[in-house]
C-alpha cells in the first residue's frame, strides 16, 4: 500500500500502482469526468500513469492552469495527427501550449498549407476526436528513437534527440500518429470539443533566421463548444482593439521600412499621450524622492563586459560600433544600470547619502529578430521608465515596500485592478545561468518575499524566471478582456554593485557595498501604451488623452466664437481641437465619437448669444450646457482627479 496526500491535507491509502485517475474515481466519478491530469510531487503526470510510492498528489481539471496547458499540448498532437493524414510525408518541429491555446511548428515538405487550408484542417481534427483515442506513453531507448526517426526521415526530432539523455525519453501515441514528447496528456481525445485554427505564419527553425522557415499553425480548443463561442467573441472584441488598428486610425505611432523594422515612429498625438504619461510619472517620482538623470545611447564595450550584460546579451545585441581608434568599441545601449552604476561613482558616497534613487526614461536598444516584432509590444528600440535606488542592505525591504506603492499608484490611475504579482526566484538546480554568491542571492530573494507579503499582495513563485543578477517581482496585468501581460518589475541585486566597486562610508567610517534595486512601473513606454490602448480600446481618460475637447460649430457663422472659446480652453492648459469642415454636426459628432474624443462642444446660435457650451461626453451623448467657466472648471477638477476610464 502506499499513502497518498490530497491538497486539503487528507492522507488516504492505496494499492501502489493506482493511477490519479483511480485516485479521482474513488472519490467521485463525476470528479474523475473532469481530471485532465495531475500534480505528482509537483510534477505534472498522465492521469493514467501509475504512482508507485508515496506521493503528494493534486488532481488538475480544466479550472487549473497546468490542466489547460495540458489540454492545448494534446490539442497540438490532436492537430499534427490531423495535418499527417491530411498532408502525407510532413515533418514537425515543436508543438509547445501557450497562455491561450497552441501552435506546431512544421515543414510541409512538397504540400502546400495556406489559410484557406485550416477550416478543412479543424473539420479533420472534430472528426479525429470523436474517436476518443487515447494518448498512450511509452518508454523508449535513445538508440532505439534514433533508429525510429532516421527511417522515417525525420531530421527535426533528430536534432531533439541529440540533446536528449538515454533514460527518460519517450513517445506518445494517439490514433495513428506517434510523437517524441515527454508529456504529459489528457486521457483521450474525446476531451477535446470546440476546435478553432486561429493563425497560419512562417518561423524560423529554432528561431534563427539563418534556418530554414517553417510553417507555425496557431488554435486553441476547449471542452465544449459554447466556450469556443465565447472565446471567439472575445477574439473579435481583442482584433477590434488591436494597439496597431488603433495606433493607425488614431494616429499615433508608425513604422517605416526606411528607418528599419521594430523601430515606431511616434506621431504628435502619440507623442503627447507618451509624453503625458512620462509626466505623470515624474512628478510621482520627485514626490517620492527620485532625481533625474540622463545618459548616452550608447556605451563602450567594457561597460557592458564590466556589468555582465556582454557575456549574456552581446551575441543577441545590436553589432558593435567601431570609432576610428584601433579596437574601440562601442554598442548600442542595451540597459540602463551599468551608467546609472557610473553616474553612483561620480562621488564619494555616505551612508547619510542614502538611498539615492536615480530615475531615467531611458531608450535602450535589443535586436529582437524578425519574427518576434510584434506592434509597440516587441520592438528593437524601445524607453524604459527606469530608476535604481542604492541602498544600505538595512533600507532594503523599506525601499522594496515603497516602489510596490508606486506601481500600485501607476496601476491604480489607469484601472488596470486585475494583476497578480510574481516573485521570479532562480532556478532551483541550474545556477550556471545567474552571477553572485549564493549568500547574497538567498538575501535579495528573502527581502522580496517578506516585502511582498507585508504589503499584503496576492504573489506566485515561478523558480527560473529571475534576471541573470537578481530575483525579481513582475506584475501580471489582465486587461479589460481577461488578456494577461507582464508590465511592472521590481528586482533586487546585491551584484552589480560588486561588478562596478560601489561602495559607500559607513557610520562606522569603513567601505561598505550598497544593494541595488531596479524598478520600472510601466516596464517600457512602447509595451504599456500598447496594452493601454487596447486595455481602454483607444478612449483614453481625460487627464491622458492627447485631444480633450473637439468643438464642433453648426456651421461658418459660428467660427469666430468657436475659435474664441478655444483659446480659452487653451489658456486654461486643455487640449482642444476645432472641426471647422463644412459637414453637418451629426457627422461631425460620428466622426469625433469615433476619433475616441473624450469630450465635444456643440456650437451654434444659442450658444453664441448665451456664452455658453452645449457637452457631450464620448459615447454616452448629451451631458448639458454649461457656461465656458464652469466647463473649464469640470475639466480641470477632473484632469487633476486622474479619474480613470469611464
């Protein structure tokens, strides 16, 4: 018999050899409907592969994110089985689940695979998981899954195998398709309901552009197809707000083959809402005690070697820039910290000194390759709201706790309400990947657990996710449509101080290192601007938006006062703007609602002769007439409010 502990705490005996399938239909059959798979030790199994010891175990339903990403990786298999009877003598790459859904990547060979293509590819894979086939692990000798692979031609699962051990290797089948894959699966096929294929695109093999392209077919399914429709839905709300559509119909950014792929051109009304955001975050910032700095676009090579950035980014970086001194080099700045370590060093520093915040919107600049761009939100120069603080180690968690507040602050003004905070820690055997001691790492990564739990924030612990000199706390932000999206980081580092020889003169007047924190709450203006665009879908709230008002005279003969009443607006600091066409109000009011406007002034003979505005508000119509005073008044009371979106 060995004992099994369920997540509730209860410890319940079974014969060894019992499977979490057998474990779920010993409790209910019902339950046992719904497992998906399941939590062994913290590793997630097949429901059916039998536990042989004693074992913590958390049966895992299509409510748990382990069981989603399981349900979309048998997905891609279910959709490679389907494009193999389809397409004969394809060969596939990797089928990794995504956050929403899958993709596989593969090489079509001689076949031919478009967009028109994918409607008879998800008919195929309904067909294929009505059979309820079951997914089947087998285990299997390296040499015995070359052999397989080399018959079959495959040179794709060639190359995973030759990065793979001997023991743990093995294939799954289902139907008559037969895959390399480690698992795990769903129990069958059958699970499998609402199927849709979202996206066909090329990708490079491995990601590196010097390979051959492959074919990524991107879907998602679910276990019924009433979820399917309501996905779709949101599918279509998300396209309507896609950050690019309205970057365009707002005009707020561009891109230019001419100045290069990844490199946004921002517009004058992207320009201010950028530079409104930038502002709003000063002031916070000076109000908290963070002095401005600025530093170069780029830096010499040493800094980058002295930081470590070099020997971890410098392949993946822009090439170097070679000056007309023989071995000088310089690279385009890919991070802010190691100047900010500089401008530190400018002077002797004291304990009285600190914590000294220095804040920057810096532009830093990463090659991202061609098939990553993505919009704002993977670009190859992007700005960074970047400060770090130096601090005594005993000003630590303080100063921890007080940049929580200032995200919390920033997230608060744009009502972005739904986030999860994620302390990213390293990984819990491979160190080889991060700098420091182990000492200073097991510091950092305690100071962010006790400051997240004492301002009291929801937090998940992810090993592996920390940056190569730090722990960190990331903030995950679902959107207005449930879509999530790493925005704010705050990380602590007890290594580059020791890179750069920082120190300070302590009360005890001996050197003493400082600890560093990196913190910014927008991560970058490109990627939080995308995400507000399409978190508000373009209606901007009042204080940010780069046009307030829009006056609409009824016609000419109301021009001089309209043009009176704008600069009014315009003395008291709002942003106006004058729709002067020869057009009828109700298209100019069609045509400001769907400019995103947050308000409009109609103008015609009883406002002239009254000195008087009628308002509307952005969709929601007629809000009254009002004297210019007293609109002005509302405007300014809630610009200064930071009222967020209505």
């Amino acid at each position: 018999m060995i004992k099994i502990t369920l997540p509730d705490g209860a410890v319940k005996e079974y014969d060894a050899g019992v499977s979490s399938m057998g474990i779920a239909k010993s409790i209910s059959e019902g339950l046992a409907r719904k497992v998906l798979a399941a939590s062994v030790n913290g590793q997630v199994w097949d429901a059916e592969r039998p536990i042989i010891e004693d074992a913590s175990v958390q049966l895992l339903t299509w409510n748990d994110l382990n069981g989603k990403s399981t349900f979309w990786h048998s997905s891609a298999h279910l959709m490679a089985e389907a494009i193999e009877s389809m397409y004969p003598g394809v060969k596939f790459w990797v089928g990794p689940p995504l956050e929403t859904g899958f993709y596989y990547d593969i090489d079509p060979g001689d076949n031919s695979i478009g967009e028109e293509d994918l409607r008879r590819l998800e008919v195929k894979m309904a067909e294929l998981a009505k059979q309820a086939n079951p997914f089947l692990r087998k285990e299997i000798s390296k040499a015995n899954a070359v052999q397989m692979f080399t018959d079959k031609g495959d040179e794709y699962k060639l190359d995973l195998l030759s990065n793979l051990h001997d023991e743990g290797i093995t294939l799954y089948t289902q139907g008559k398709f037969t895959d390399l894959c480690r698992g795990p699966h769903i129990p069958n096929t059958g699970f499998i309901k609402g199927i849709k294929l979202t996206n066909i695109a090329g990708a490079y093999w491995k990601g590196d552009e010097k390979n051959k392209m492959l074919t990524r077919i991107y879907g998602v399914t679910f276990p019924s197809v009433k979820e399917l429709d309501e996905y779709l839905v949101l599918l279509e709300e998300a396209k309507k707000r896609d950050h690019r559509k309205l970057g365009k119909e707002l005009e707020l950014f561009a891109f230019s083959e001419k100045v290069g792929m990844g490199l946004p051109l921002w517009l004058p009304k992207g320009a201010m809402l950028r530079e409104r955001l930038q502002q709003f975050l000063q002031k916070a910032q000076m109000e908290s005690g963070y002095l401005p700095v600025i530093t170069p676009h780029i830096g010499h090579k040493n800094l980058y070697v002295t930081s470590g950035h070099y020997e971890k980014y410098g392949k993946d970086s822009f090439q170097p820039i070679k000056t007309p001194q023989e071995g000088e080099e310089f690279f385009l700045k890919p991070m802010n910290c190691p100047h900010h370590c500089e401008i530190y060093k400018t002077s002797p520093r004291s304990y009285k000194d600190l914590p000294l915040r220095l804040a920057e919107f810096g532009t830093v600049y990463r090659y991202e390759q061609h098939g990553e761009l993505h919009g704002l939100t993977r670009v190859r120069g992007f700005t960074q709201d970047d400060a770090h603080l130096f601090c005594m180690p005993n000003q630590v968690k303080d100063e921890f706790k007080k940049v929580i507040d200032l995200v919390l602050y920033v997230f608060k003004s744009l009502s972005f309400t739904n986030y999860t905070a994620q302390i990213s820690l390293r990984d819990k055997t491979d160190r080889a990947k991060y700098i420091g001691t182990d000492e200073n790492w097991e510091l950092a990564e305690q100071a962010i657990i006790e400051a997240s739990a004492e301002k009291g924030l929801s937090t998940v612990i992810e090993y592996g996710e920390a940056a190569f000199y730090g722990p960190k706390l990331d903030f995950l932000v679902r959107d207005a449509i449930g879509r999530k999206w790493q925005l704010g980081t705050i990380q602590v580092d007890y290594n580059l101080p020791e890179r750069f020889d920082l120190t300070y003169i302590g009360e005890d007047n001996a050197k003493h290192r400082p600890v560093m924190i990196h913190r910014a709450p927008f991560g970058s203006l490109e990627r939080f601007i995308a995400l507000l665009i399409e978190h508000c879908a373009g209606k901007f709230p009042l204080w940010l938006a780069p046009t307030q008002v829009k006056l609409l005279p009824i016609s000419d003969k109301f021009l001089p006062y309209t043009e009176n009443v704008a600069q009014q607006l315009k003395n008291a600091d709002i942003r106006v703007e004058i729709d002067d066409r020869s057009e009828k109000i109700g298209k100019k009011i069609r045509d400001t609602e769907l400019a995103k406007i947050p308000l409009m002034l109609v103008i015609g003979e009883k406002e002239m002769n009254d000195n008087t505005v009628a308002t509307r508000r952005q969709g929601k119509g007629d809000t009254g007439v009002q004297t210019i005073e007293e609109f002005i008044l509302a405007v300014n009371e809630e610009v200064k409010s930071k009222r967020a979106f209505e």
